[in-house]
C-alpha cells in the first residue's frame, strides 16, 4: 500500500519547493523533527495534526491542544487512521521521541 503525506493529498503547496511556500513558508510537518516516520510517514506528514503551523481551512493552524478537534473532522486523519490500523498513532503523548 502506497502511503501519502498530507502534502500530497491536500495539495497545500507548502512542501520543500512547494508553490506556497513564497506566500506561507515551509509547512513544518514537511521538515525533519522528532516526529519522523510517525504513522509510517516522511517526517510528520502522516502526524500533522499533532504540528502547530500547519496549513488548513485556508489558515494556518495553532497547537495540537487547540485544533485537535478540527483534525479529527479530516478526511486526511481518517485516511491514515484506516491505513495505520490498530499501529495509528494520534497523540504525541505516544511518541517516544528520538533524539
């Protein structure tokens, strides 16, 4: 099974080299951090509900305590709850960070 990273899906355009990027920087869960391969994804692109600053809803978004509620509405979310399975990991708090 081929597994995206939000980027990919949501088109957001704010990728390494991305066509938003000029406008609204680097998303930082398109950039290395303790959240590397989480969910199986590259950096935090399959836990990025868990990053401040990413982009949703044409907004950049606040810290994971306070757009939780939104992500879970997330189609992206429910894609790589179904794709992770029982190995789906939603909280930091379940992340043993490397360092």
């Amino acid at each position: 099974m081929e597994r995206k990273n939000c980027w990919e899906v949501q088109m957001c355009g704010r990728e390494p080299g991305g066509e938003n990027v000029a406008e609204h920087g680097v998303c930082p869960a398109a950039l290395p951090s303790e959240y590397d391969g989480i969910n199986k994804g590259r950096y935090a692109g399959r836990f990025c509900w868990a990053v401040a600053g990413t982009f949703c809803g044409d907004s950049v978004q606040d810290a994971y305590v306070k757009k939780l509620k939104e992500c879970l509405a997330c189609e992206f979310l429910k894609r790589v709850t179904q794709e992770e399975g029982r190995d789906f990991i939603l909280s930091p708090q379940n992340v043993k960070v490397r360092r």
